[in-house]
C-alpha cells in the first residue's frame, strides 16, 4: 500500500457525502486534494469555496465551480484536512499555511467533516508545530508576547518563522506564520485563548469544537470518528 492509499481512499469517501445544490468548502492538503479530485468526477450541480489558492487552482482546473464567502450566506458541508486530531476532535491545522482562511470558511459551515489519515491520529496534541499567523508589521513583538503567552499555559518554546526554500513563507492574506513545538498541548482551551488575547496574532491552529466527526483513512479502509467514539488509529 503507498502513502496516498489511504489518503486517497478517505477522499473519495468524503466526495460521497457532498449533493447537488450544496455549497461546499473545500478544504488545502494532500488529502483534500483526492476530494479535489473525486468531487471533479461526479459531475455535480454544485458551488465550491475554496481555502486557498492552491486548492482553487485545482479545483478550477478540473472544471468546478467557484464562489466566495462573501457571496454566499452559509456553507453547507465543508470538508478538510488536518495535522493532527485529538481526542473531542479537537485539531492542529495551517501545515498548508491556509489556517486563517480554512477557519473562516469552517466557521461559515453548517457542517464540517475532517479527513485525515490515520498517522495524524492522536492521544495529546502538540507534537506537530502549532501554526500561529501573524501581520507583518512589528512580527517579532508579537512574537514576545505569543513566547510569554505560551509560558504563562506551561509551554516553553521559541516559536520560529515558518520559511521555504529559504524564503518567508507569506500566507494568502499576506500574512507571516511562526510555528511552536509545544510538545504536549494539554490545555488546548487555554492555548486558544491565550493567543486569541494577543494583538498582532491573526489566527492560530487549534480548531476546538469546530467539528464533529472525521474520516479516517486506515489500512483496513475508512473509519468514523465522533468526540465520543474517539480512539487510536495512529498505528492503522
């Protein structure tokens, strides 16, 4: 089986769940690409809000049809992706640096499915980097003040700018993003609030209570996960 088996598969699975008439957000990652893929072959009557200009490049070049948040009054079904998934469903997203888009259009959602696969299945978050986006102008204060933040919620980090290819990475909106290795979030309402405190932060990775179930593709297929059905999959 290759790494894109399951990927592939919780994709295609999560194509299903989408109808005619629905306007649906399309989640940014490798795994949302497969639902990119899968939803371009059914043909469906369909509006699609795209995360980031990734995935709307894609998603218009296999000939679905876009629209924008500001142009819609809600969205029926978004599906996407995720970095890491906890226990309630609580997520780290923003590996595809989308995170502030991605969670204005879940917010916008009547319904949000995440699809993942099972690698990305765990007990405590934090081992993946939490993505903090930031404007640019006065970036290291902010920064300060997230380290502090941090601290005073028993995290002890240096967060770092996120580059590529030895460039800054600069989000769709134009903004920076610092990545934390937390370790262990064990407090992630705390985390969330703390950061949400501090002027200069745009947006940060945690999505609690966003959704409330998830796809998880495995070696054995698809499973289903609620916030009470919650189990190890990290080894599927």
């Amino acid at each position: 089986m290759s790494v894109d088996d399951p990927k592939r598969a919780v994709g295609e699975t999560a194509a299903d769940l989408v109808q005619s008439g629905m306007i649906v957000g399309l989640g940014t990652g490798t795994t949302a690409v497969w639902l990119v893929r899968a939803l371009a072959t059914r043909h469906l009557d369909i509006r699609c809000v795209p995360t980031s200009q990734a995935t709307a490049v894609l998603a218009r070049e296999l000939g679905l049809a876009l629209t924008d948040l500001d142009d819609v009054r809600e969205i029926d079904l978004t599906i996407d992706g995720a970095d890491e998934i906890g226990p309630d469903l609580a997520l780290i997203k923003g590996g595809g640096a989308a995170l502030l888009r991605e969670k204005l259009v879940w917010e916008a959602s009547r319904r949000c499915v995440c699809i993942a696969d099972a690698s990305k299945v765990v007990q405590t978050l934090g081992a993946f980097p939490l993505p903090i986006e930031v404007v640019a102008f006065g970036h290291t204060t902010t920064l300060r003040r997230i380290t502090g933040g941090l601290a005073d919620c028993g995290i002890l980090t240096a967060p770092r700018l996120r580059q590529k290819d030895g460039a800054v990475v600069i989000t769709d909106s134009g903004n920076l993003i610092y990545d934390a290795s937390c370790g262990a979030i064990l407090d992630p309402v705390s985390v969330e609030a703390a950061l949400k405190s501090i002027t200069g932060v745009v947006e940060h990775g945690l999505f609690l209570g966003l959704t409330k179930e998830a796809l998880i593709g495995t070696r054995l297929g698809v499973e289903r996960l609620g916030p009470r059905d919650f189990k190890d999959l990290s080894n599927g």
